[in-house]
C-alpha cells in the first residue's frame, strides 16, 4: 500500500514538472518562430521579428518550416490621452 502510493506521488509530481517544458521551447517576445529538421531530431527556434525574416532563415538547403508562435505575448497598447473637458473655443481660467 505504501509503495504504492509513493509511485503514485512521484509520477503525479513528474507529469507536472515535464508539463510546462513544451511551453519554454516558445519565447513569447518574438512572434515568428523556426522548426529545424536535422538528422538528430527537430529544435525550435523563436527570435523572429517576422515571417519574411524567418524564410530567408530557411533557404540554403536547410530542412524548416516557420510558423507563428503560439505563445507571442504582444506588447500592450497605450490608450490615445483622454479628450480635455473645456472645449476647443472656450476660454481657460
């Protein structure tokens, strides 16, 4: 019953600690990301500003498909200044 249990714990606690891997793989300051092919396997690679730049990456022979980053945090938009409260003829006291 012990035994069990500790094989239960550990195995709970390893699929939560492999889970976010997946998601480090993205960096999500950049929006364009690259999957190498090689002989060993496949890496991906996310420091593209744009598709354009990402398949120039990709000539030469080299095995790769771009594709957008599914964890690209864009940054946040600052909101237009708020409109002044006198209007635009009116004289300032």
């Amino acid at each position: 019953m012990m035994r069990g249990l500790v094989w239960l714990i550990l195995g709970t606690g390893m699929i939560f600690a492999v889970s976010p891997a997946w998601a480090q793989r993205y960096d999500p300051h950049y929006p364009v990301c690259m999957e190498v092919y090689g002989s060993d396997g496949s890496r991906i690679e996310c420091f593209f500003t744009s598709m354009e730049q990402c398949k120039a990456g990709t000539q030469g022979g080299v095995a790769a498909l771009c594709f957008n980053n599914p964890y690209y945090a864009a940054p946040a938009v600052e909101a237009a200044p708020a409109p002044s409260a006198t209007p635009a003829g009116s004289p300032r006291r």
